[in-house]
C-alpha cells in the first residue's frame, strides 16, 4: 500500500501552476494597494467638482 501512493507523491507536474497563482495573486494585492491612494484623490477631486456645480 505504501508503494501505491509513492508515484502520487512523486508527480511535481502541477507544482508550476500553484506557483504562477501564488505569484498572480500577490501581484494582484500589490496593484491594489497602489490603487487605493488613487482612488482617495480622485474621489476627492469629483467631490470638488460636483460641489462646484451645486453652487451655481
């Protein structure tokens, strides 16, 4: 039983996919976390200027 499960545990074929998710996956946080100061200023900057339509 022991030899049985020996070639499973061998086989390291999918061993590159988990790594390409693993390497998407902190890339994406990473662009998001660089996003988050963006969208703060943008909103403040439409905030600004839909006050100064309210305005006139």
């Amino acid at each position: 039983m022991k030899n049985a499960r020996l070639p499973f545990f061998a086989n390291d074929e999918g061993t590159t996919a988990v790594e390409y998710a693993v390497i998407a996956g902190l890339i994406f946080l990473v662009i998001i976390a660089a996003i988050q100061p963006i969208g703060a200023q943008l909103a403040d900057i439409f905030t600004g200027a839909a006050d100064g339509f309210k305005q006139n």
